[in-house]
C-alpha cells in the first residue's frame, strides 16, 4: 500500500513494521526514510531500480545488466 503524505512524498507499507517513507528532493534524488530515522539519498534511477534489486536477490529473476 502507497499512501500520500504529501505532494512529494509517499509512505510504503506492507501492513507490517517497516514502513519506509519516500520523499523527492529534486528531479533527480529522492530521500528514503526508515523506521528508525535512517536516511539516504539515492538517484532516480537507482531508485526504480530496487524493485526489480529484490527480484534478482530472490532469485525470481536475472540480473539484465551484469
């Protein structure tokens, strides 16, 4: 479940613990906050790209570029 919290960021939650929110920064970053108040700052890329990261690390699929 993607909930809006605001016009540039978003909460994802799975009805458990661990409920990252996702914030855009500018056209090119976006924040990622945990539970804990862990922050990072990741590439818009690289952000589209964690999901299919998960994927490949459970081994439901591979690895496109490498």
């Amino acid at each position: 479940m993607i909930k809006i919290l605001s016009d540039n960021s978003v909460k994802i939650c799975c009805g458990r613990q661990g409920c990252p929110v996702v914030e855009k920064i500018d056209d090119d970053h976006y924040q990622i906050t945990d539970d804990d108040g862990n922050k990072i700052i990741v590439k818009k890329e690289e952000l589209k790209l964690m999901g299919d990261a998960v994927t490949t690390i459970d081994g439901d699929d591979q690895l496109i570029c490498g």
